[in-house]
C-alpha cells in the first residue's frame, strides 16, 4: 500500500473539552491526539447517513434470540441460505437455557444486508438484531480481503 502524505492543521477548542478528549483516548490507549482524531474521522464516514444502498460494505448482524420460540432456528438457517452469498461466517454462543448469540460476518451491496438484517429482525423471538458496518469497499467488492484492508 502506498504511503500517503500527512497534512498539519490547527484545531481549537474548549479546555475543558481538550481536557475530556485527553483523558478518553488515554484511556482507550491512544498514544496522541491525531492518531486519536484520525480514527475518530474515519469512523464518522462509516456512518449509515454516509453509505450508499448499492455500496459494497463488510460488516457483522449481531442477534440474540430466543432458540425455542417456534420454528425460529430453522427460520434464522433458511434466511442464511437465502442469503449465503453475502454470509461469510457464522458464530454461534448458547447464552443460557434459552437465549443464543449469533454473529454473522457479512459482505456485500449493504442494501442486500440491511434486507437480511430486516428480514432477521422482524422474526418473532429475535430479540435483538444489529448491523453494523465496520468497512466499505472503494472500488469494486472482492469477497478475499488481505489484513491491511480491515480498519483499525
Ligand atoms: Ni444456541
């Protein structure tokens, strides 16, 4: 990957929000303030209000369900098939006597995910379903990503 050139700029702001920001990046272990400020940037344009539906995004569905409600496990498999293009990995935790965890690792045009996302979320038993988007692709999807395409 080719190194790109640093810019310098001047920020001001409030002591006593510097102050607040200091003390959060220390304590998410940032060592400074631009390395802090970078990612912070670069997060706010994986923000839903920045992707595009035809835009290609990798990401996770996060859901806890109910694993006896009726049907449901069957339910949730077949609507993976439905979708196998875009689910790339599948984890699955047993939470307790009822509850399971699943994360989906998904990639794909994100119209196509929030679709699944929609489709998981409105099964009664799902009790919670959440997509979050952690990388878009800049030009065309590829399905095989190497370590240095996957944000910090
Ligand atoms: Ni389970």
């Amino acid at each position: 990957m080719e190194r790109e050139n640093l810019i310098r700029f001047g920020v001001s702001m409030p002591e006593s929000l510097i102050k607040q920001f200091d003390h959060e990046i220390a304590s998410r272990g940032y060592e400074n303030r631009s390395e802090a400020l970078r990612d912070l940037v670069r997060k706010s344009f994986l923000g839903p209000e920045h992707l595009q539906a035809s835009q290609c995004v990798a990401g996770t569905i996060v859901m806890v369900y109910q694993h006896e409600a009726a049907d449901l496990s069957a339910s949730l498999t077949t609507l993976q098939h439905q979708y196998h293009e875009v689910v790339i990995s599948t984890m699955h935790i047993h939470l307790n006597a009822d509850q399971c965890l699943e994360i989906l690792v998904v990639n794909g045009k994100l119209s196509r995910l929030r679709k699944l996302h929609q489709s998981i979320q409105v099964q009664k038993g799902v009790l919670f379903a959440e997509l979050s988007v952690t990388h878009v692709e800049k030009e065309k999807a590829s399905l095989h990503h190497g370590p240095d395409s996957i944000l910090k």
